[in-house]
C-alpha cells in the first residue's frame, strides 16, 4: 500500500504524440505557462496572506502607489521584463521575487512533466506533485520572510492530496475510491500524528518549541500530496540540511546550535521538490538496500 507511485501500464508519452517536436514543444510551452501563472498567484498569497489580506476579492495593484495592475501589465515574467520591475503608474520598482518565482514555478512545472515520462509513473500523479511545488515555493519564501507556515496553505494541500487519490486511485497502485482516499488520509495521518508528539514532548523536555506547528502541518499535506514515503524524505531531507545550516551559521556567528533559530519550512519545502523530481528512484534504491526488491 506504501509502495511508490506504481509505472504506468502503457508508455502515454507516446500515446499521446508527445514524441513528435511540434507536439512535446507545446506541452512543454504549456506547463510552463501554466506554472508561471500559478506562480503569478503565488506571488499574491505570499504577500497577502501573511498580512491577512483577501487573496481573491482585491485586484492586483501597485503595493506603492495603489494604482490598478492591468492585464497586460500582469503577465507571468513577459511584462516584468517589459516594465523593467517597475509599476506602469508610479515607476516604484518591485521586487524581483515576482519574476523569480513565476520562472521558477513554471520550470520546476516542466521538469516535473518529463520526470514523470521519463520514469513511466501514471499522469494523473502530475496533480499532486505540481500542487506540492505550489505549496513549497509558498511555504518557504513566507516562513523565511515571517517565520510562519500559514493554515491557509497547508490545509487546502492536505484536502487535495486526499481528494485526488480518492478521484485516481491508480496514483497508490489501487484500484477503488475509498482504497485510494483511506491512502490519502493514512498518509496524512501518520506523520501528522507523529510529528505533534514529538512537537509536544520536545516541548515538555526542553521547555521551548522545537518544532513549528506550521511545520506539522507542512508535512502531515506532503503526506496526503506524495504518500508516507514522500512525507518521511520531505522530513529526513529537511531535517539534515537544516541541521548542516544550523550548524553552518553557528560558527559563523559563534553561538550554541541551540540559540540559532532557522526557519525551519525551506528546508522541507526542498525536501518536497526533491522529491518530486526523484523520489520515485530514492524509494527504489531504498528497497533494494532493504532487500524487498
């Protein structure tokens, strides 16, 4: 039931012409868009959500002057570059997170199509590996900037990833509805469970919060997203290279560990697009060592 996500039982790359140039340059231009208009919408919620702003009433405007974005002045990197990061009104220059993200959304959105080709797993798994890159890329520029991982984020996350497994069970290797939403809420549970006892002893024993409970529910979404093999890489990924930071900026700032405090999200967050891109090799690689392969 915990296996990795199964290959799929005819190669749909071909099958649906996508080897032909004129056909996969257009799915590609198509992902790409795609993930840079989402990550056009991320840009709003990492802005607006940790200012308890609306992320769907309010229209895009100038954070400087107040004056109205249009259209064609809000296209995903296209009118970045054309306004040279600057509002059309005001001629305030904005941030280049705007653009980065938008570029990086839709590349990250690109690779991911071919990694799922390439390694033959079934289509309908794009769903939930593009969701867990929206949700990373969100997570981790906001914990960064505001030390928070919001409910707003990580709780729609968690209803997709249970959702979209109950809707294409094929993604666990099952074949019924409530096998693949048990699948999803298991997955979910698990590490959730896990990771709120260990927040709340860590809390007990050491008198100080170890763990972020934005970090429990960063990683119980990555669950319901990839599965509990996915949720545990995001978790053991995370934790080793923000222990090698933590212990990186200690001697630099030639404290204790334990009095640099880190955001802990961005490290998870890589740990999710990691997976994403390999996961189902690593999951591969480690039954082998485990002998079950």
């Amino acid at each position: 039931m915990f296996s990795e996500l199964p290959l799929a039982d005819y190669d749909w790359w071909r099958q649906l012409g996508l080897c032909y140039p004129v056909v996969w340059v257009s799915a590609v231009a198509g992902a790409f868009a795609l993930g840079a208009c989402l990550g056009s919408f991320l840009n709003v919620c990492i802005w607006r959500i940790p200012r308890g702003e609306s992320v769907v009433t309010a229209p895009s405007h100038c954070t400087t002057c107040g004056a109205e974005i249009r259209w064609f002045d809000n296209l995903p990197v296209i009118s970045y570059i054309v306004l040279r990061g600057r509002c059309r009104a005001c001629h305030a220059s904005y941030s280049c997170r705007y653009m980065v993200i938008e570029a990086l959304t839709g590349l990250l959105f690109v690779a991911i199509l071919f990694k799922v080709a390439f390694a033959q797993q079934v289509p309908a798994v794009l769903a939930p590996y593009w969701w867990a890159v929206l949700l990373s890329i969100s997570c981790a520029w906001i914990d960064a900037e505001h030390r928070i991982i919001p409910d707003a984020l990580t709780f729609p996350a968690l209803l997709f990833g249970i959702a979209v497994h109950g809707i294409f069970p094929s993604i666990c290797g099952l074949k019924t509805v409530a096998g693949g939403l048990l699948y999803g809420v298991v997955s979910a549970a698990v590490p959730g469970l896990f990771l709120s006892l260990f927040a709340f002893l860590g809390n007990k024993i050491a008198r100080r919060d170890v763990l972020g409970w934005g970090d429990v529910k960063f990683v119980a979404a990555c669950g319901a997203l990839l599965g509990i093999p996915g949720a545990l890489f995001v978790l053991l990924a995370g934790s080793f290279s923000g222990m090698v930071y933590g212990a990186l900026l200690s001697l630099k700032r030639h404290r204790p560990l334990g009095r640099c405090a880190i955001a802990f999200g961005p490290f998870l967050a890589a740990g999710a697009v990691l997976w994403t891109l390999c996961g189902n090799w690593v999951w591969h690689w480690y039954l082998v060592l485990a002998g079950k392969q």
